[in-house]
C-alpha cells in the first residue's frame, strides 16, 4: 500500500465529460489508497458531469485561467514564489524556454506555477501532470520552485503538437512518463535521449461500469425502411475526429440502405456539421444528441448496431491516441469501424474483431460501413471478438496497478 503522501495532480480542465479516462484514473488512485489534490488550469464548461465525478473525494484547486483576470491574487503569488530557493532555477528555465517559443502562453504558464507555488496544497509531497504540454509546463515551473520532483501522463494531441526540443526538456526533468499508445510510447522514448524513464500504460476501462451487454442486437441489414441500421459516434466535434469524412461517407451508401446516425458530443465543429449534412441531403437521417453523461452514453452503445469514427491526423499534427469510446463501444459488443492510425490498431485488427480503413477516404468508409449494415452476422462475429479483447487487455486495474507500482517505487528512494 502506498504511504499517505498526497499527490498534486495538475489537470489542463476539471471536471470534462470527454476526459472519462483521466476521471477514471484518478478514481482508481483513491481507491488504491492515494491522497490527491487536483489543480485546474480552466474551469469547467461541461453542464453535466458523469457519475464518476461525484466519487472522486480529492478537492478541486482552480488556477487562474488568465492572469489578468485575477492580478492581485497573481502580484501576491509572485512576491511570495520569489522567495523560495528554486524560484532562480524556474525563472532560467522559463526563459530558455521563451527564447525558443516567445508566446504569452509562455508567461500565462510561469503565473499559473507561481500561484501553485504560493497556494501549495498542505502535505504535497508530489506532483503529477496529466497532458505532456501546458500542464506540464506549469508542472515543470512549479517543480523546480518547490523542489517537489514532478511525473506526466502524455496523451495524444499533447505529444503530437508540442515541439520536440519542448518534450525532450520536460521528458528530462520528469521522474518518469507514462503514455497510452505504443506509437506514442516509441516517439517519446527517442526523445528521452536514452533515460529510460518513459512507460507504456493503456488506460483500460473501469470494467464495473461497463458491464457486459446481455441484450440481443436484432439483425437488421438495412434492407427494411421498418428496420433500420443504428450508426453511432461519441466524440467532440473536432478536426481530427473526422465527421466531416464521416458524413461524406454516409451520403455515398446506397439509397436503398436504411440506417440513421446518432452523434453524442458537443464541439466547435456542430453547426458547420451540420450544414455539411443539409448539403448533402442526409440531414433526416441524423440526430445530433448533444453532450450526455456516461449512463446516456452507455445505453445509446446498447441501442446501436455500429460505431464510426473517422479519426485523422491534421495538419499540425493533432491527432487521437486511442479514442476511449472505441474500448467503450466495443465492450458493450458492438463492432466499431475506423481508421488506422496511431493507437487504434492496437484495439482493432481489420476484420478479425473490427474494421479499418484509411482516413480521410470516404470512399472507403463507406464501403465498411456498407459491408456491416448488410451483414449482421459479420456484425456479430466481430463484436463478440472485440468484446474479448477489451476484457482481457483494457481493464483499467491494469493501468491503476502499473501506476501504483511506479509511484511507490520513487517514493521508496526518496
């Protein structure tokens, strides 16, 4: 059992409907015997919270989200992070870092670890980041001011959109970094320079709230306007999860095909999503449901026949890790279609428990997805089998099991 050392767990927002896997984690390091004290850098936007939230016992430190917002609260960390003895070293490693990357996302930073510096929580002993860029760098600044060793959770778009000279810094101050996809794992274990302090760490599902789905999926092929093939995808109206292509491929299926797509999310994208649908006359077909808890969430995977997302990589490299909502769908037996890139492979292996296609190929996914409406024992094979995969490779007592082990291991040598 780990001692009572409380853990300071840096967070970029709290609490956030589409971060079930962060809330989860950190769920399983209280259960495990872990004393946290969670720090936001944004308050939530969310209306609703899942029911994961309301377990979580670890008070909520809201940072100011800009500076001049709260500059008094800000002037009077400042006097005081001064004067602890590593604030020298914080302020030479700030400025390193401004030279390279002069944005006042840079100074936001430096304030936001002052004022963790000045508020430390009483009896932190540790601080962990969750998201290898700006929670990291506030983590990293705030380190080096209190003389408290730090530790990251790397995801996707944190690694993927940061500068490599950026990650390689941080990788060398970190204790240790774990990251959730293997693709990811072998892009920061380059960078670590050879320190060997980078860990592969699925994230896994707490498999108590997804139990199995007991139900039985009708076998509609779409060929019964009665009858219709339900297409569901949860997921932030955002560039790179590929809605766009997503509803492309929708309109190429054949007309005589009935099915209807259900979108679970909110985003920046929605409205210009769903002027996409008008333009292409698929618009009566589609609901778009908005942001929903995990128990909403949960039943609409048990309603449905298949889940799509058409993840890709962006321009500036933003891209997803492994999407939580594949496990999630896919423990719930219901067969996903995607694209392969970055940890999605490691989930899914095209037509042994899923399909894959390349992204931005509407084409293609449309093909996939004709190929599931029109064949529901096709549908059943592959759910079944991926079923058994996230049961025996993506419980999240695994991930809660690796993390305990590293974080006693380090407090064992301090």
């Amino acid at each position: 059992m780990p001692d009572n050392r409380k853990i300071v767990v840096v967070l970029k927002g709290y609490p956030r409907l589409s971060e079930t896997f962060i809330a989860q984690e950190l769920l399983g390091l209280e259960q495990a015997g872990f004393d946290l004290t969670l720090v936001a850098l944004r308050r939530p936007t969310d209306k609703k919270r899942h029911p994961v939230h309301d377990e979580i016992r670890a008070p909520v430190h809201y940072l100011p989200e800009y500076l001049h917002e709260e500059p008094l609260r800000v002037f009077r960390s400042w006097l005081k992070a001064r004067k602890l003895p590593g604030f020298k070293a914080a302020f030479s490693a700030f400025l390193a870092d401004l030279r390279r990357d002069f944005t006042r996302n840079r100074f936001r930073r430096l304030g936001q670890a002052a004022v963790l510096a000045a508020e430390w929580p009483q009896g932190g002993a540790w601080l962990h980041a969750h998201f290898i860029h700006t929670p990291a760098s506030v983590a990293r600044y705030a380190s080096l001011m209190t003389g408290t060793p730090w530790t990251c959770s790397a995801h996707a778009k944190d690694i993927w959109t940061s500068e490599s000279w950026e990650l390689a810094s941080k990788l060398e101050s970190t204790r240790w970094t774990v990251t959730c996809t293997h693709t990811g794992f072998d892009h920061l274990r380059k960078l670590a320079g050879g320190k060997d302090n980078v860990h592969l760490s699925y994230h896994g599902l707490d498999l108590t709230r997804f139990a199995p789905f007991e139900g039985a999926r009708p076998p509609h092929d779409g060929s019964n306007a009665a009858e219709t093939v339900t297409i569901l995808s949860v997921g932030r109206a955002v560039e790179k999860k590929g809605y766009d292509v997503l509803l492309r491929a929708l309109a190429l299926l054949p007309g005589s095909l009935h099915w209807r797509f259900e979108h679970i999310g909110s985003g920046p994208e929605i409205a210009t999503l769903k002027a996409l649908a008008s333009e292409l006359g698929i618009e009566a077909r589609i609901a778009w449901r908005g942001a929903l808890d995990q128990k909403d969430v949960l039943d609409a995977y048990r309603r449905s026949d298949i889940f799509a997302l058409a993840c890709r990589i962006t321009a500036d490299g933003d891209r997803d890790g492994l999407p939580n909502v594949l496990v999630e769908a896919s423990s719930q037996r219901l067969v996903c279609v995607s694209t392969a890139i970055s940890g999605v492979p490691e989930l899914l292996r095209d037509g042994e428990n899923g399909l894959l296609v390349p992204p931005d190929n509407p084409q293609e996914l449309a093909y996939a997805l004709e190929r599931l409406i029109i064949a529901p024992g096709l549908r059943a094979r592959l759910a079944d089998a991926t079923e058994e995969r996230v049961r025996t490779h993506f419980d999240n007592k695994v991930s809660i099991r690796q993390l305990t082990a590293l974080f006693e291991q380090e407090w064992r040598q301090t």
